[in-house]
C-alpha cells in the first residue's frame, strides 16, 4: 500500500474552525506576549497585538488603539516584500 501525502488543507479541514477565514489581528490582554497555544495553526500570517489591559476592562478604546496599532503595520505575509 502506498503512503498518502498529508496536505496543509488536509489539516484546516480538520481543525474546529474548519471553513473560517484565519484571523489578520491577535489581541492578547494582560500584557502577556505568547499565544498559549492558541490558534497556532490558524495565526501564522497573523499580527499580534498585546495590551497591558486585563481582559475584564478590556473596551472600545482598548480596541480601537489595537485596530489603530494594526493598521500602522506593513503586512508581508512571510515574504520580504
């Protein structure tokens, strides 16, 4: 029997966010700078945004400064370009 060759989107379709475009923004509250094991997979063309804000206050504001931080970013999609 031969061997089956495992693809990238034999994995996406596996995944529980299956059919749902990967995320462009990951906003980290409480000041912390890893993932934690969260949507590894999914966030490896993502821009990560951490703030010094706890999740509980974390509001509008807070928000529109990481929209505003994210929009200030030259997205290169692993590439140099």
């Amino acid at each position: 029997e031969g061997k089956t060759e495992l693809t990238e989107k034999d994995i996406d379709d596996r995944l529980y966010t299956a059919g749902q475009p990967d995320p462009d923004l990951i906003v980290r509250t409480g000041g912390e700078m890893r993932l934690s094991n969260f949507l590894l997979w999914q966030s490896s063309y993502a821009e990560h945004y951490s703030d010094p804000c706890y999740w509980p206050d974390f509001d509008e504001n807070h928000l529109d400064q990481a929209l505003e931080a994210y929009g200030l970013r030259v997205r290169k999609f692993g590439g140099n370009k």
